[in-house]
C-alpha cells in the first residue's frame, strides 16, 4: 500500500516537473547565463560580503534581504511578460527581440568595461536584511533586465507558470553561490587584491553569452 502510494505522488511530482518545463526552451542556456550572471559581482553580492564581515548571522540575514528582493522584481517581470504574452502575443515578440537587442547592448558593455576591482560595501548602522533588500529594489535596472531576460527562454505558448520556475530556480542558484561566499566571506576578502581581474574576466564571458543570445534570436 505504502509502495504504491509512493509511486502514485511520484508519478504525480514528475508529471507537475514536466509540464512545468513544457513551455521553457534552452534550459541549459539558461542555467549558464544565470551562473555566469550571479558569479558577477553585483551590488547585492557586495553588499552580502560586507554583511558577512560581521557575522555569517547579518551575512545570512543580507542573502535574505537580496533574495526577496530579487524574487519581487522577477515577479513584477514575470507578471509583465505573461501578461503580454497572453493578452498580445505580437507584443510579446517584440519584448523578446527588443530584450534581445538589449542583451547585445549590455553584452558590448560588459566586453568593454575595464572594471578590475571588487569595491565590497561596508556594513552601517542599517539592519542586513533591509539594508540588502533596498540596494536591491532601488536597482531599475533590475526589472527592465529580467524583462528582457526571462523571454528568452520561453516557447511561445508558455505559461505564467512557467516564468516562476525560472526565477525560482535562479534565486535558488544565487542563494547557493551566496551561502558560500558567506561562509568563505573571511577567506575571499583575504584574497580578493590577489585576484584583481576576476571581475573584468566574468564581464567579458557574461558579454560574450549576451551577445550570442542576441544574435540567436536574429538568426533564428
């Protein structure tokens, strides 16, 4: 009884993961474009650094404040895009190659940027989670980037669904990568006038990706 039970909520977990990813194309672009995006430094990461030189505790409670942050302007993205493409679909296609055309644009900056070091934001007298959760929202930037970016990866009869499943997993990527560096924070802030490149280097690979984005959408 119990086996079968378990086979039934098997059945019916994978069937929910299926039709979630019915509607997302280039998934594994997808996940390295997101990996390449977190590992740049951001003012979030920064800031989350900064917090953690206290303590793991306000660096935690700072990845907290990102992430919420982060989860709102997706979901104001993602209410955006598939409201569009359910209302307007002719609209929607061309969020998708304006947000392509964008993505060349911040692809060609990136490539072009001399930016080398890390300027980690040091904690003050506001708390980390409202302190992280601000630098996020106060970012406009953020939103009209996720506009352009989510649409990529969808067919074109994708669901509202099917934009929550790639912001969660996006922020469950960066959650990752960020408890790391949380948990490293001491050694990666010993390090960091060691490796003064690392950032010009992940603006250039996070260019180049962008641009092929771009191009893939004319050619395709």
């Amino acid at each position: 009884m119990r086996r079968d039970v378990g086979l039934r909520y098997t059945g019916r977990l994978f069937s929910v993961f299926t039709c979630s990813m019915s509607g997302i194309i280039d998934f594994p672009a997808f996940l390295v474009a997101s990996t390449l995006l977190i590992l740049s430094p951001g003012p979030g990461t920064l800031a989350i650094l900064g917090s953690a030189t206290g303590s793991r505790r306000h660096g935690f409670a700072a990845l907290a404040g990102t992430s919420t942050g982060d989860a709102i302007l997706m979901a104001a993205a993602a209410i955006g895009a598939a409201t569009l493409l359910a209302t307007n679909p002719l609209a929607f296609e061309v969020l998708k190659y304006g947000g392509g055309a964008y993505l060349v644009w911040l692809g060609i900056k990136s490539l072009l940027s001399k930016e080398q070091g890390l300027a980690v934001s040091q904690p003050d007298s506001t708390g980390p989670y409202r302190r992280s959760l601000l630098v996020t929202l106060l970012n406009p930037k953020a939103i009209v980037f996720f506009m352009a970016f989510f649409p990529q990866f969808v067919a074109p009869g994708a669901s509202g669904w099917n934009f929550a499943v790639l912001g969660t997993v996006f922020i469950a990527l960066n959650c990752l990568y960020q408890s790391l560096l949380i948990l490293g924070a001491g050694f990666i802030l010993r390090h960091l006038d060691e490796a003064p490149h690392y950032a010009l280097w992940i603006n250039r690979l996070l260019g180049m990706v962008f641009i092929l984005f771009g191009l893939r959408l004319a050619v395709g």
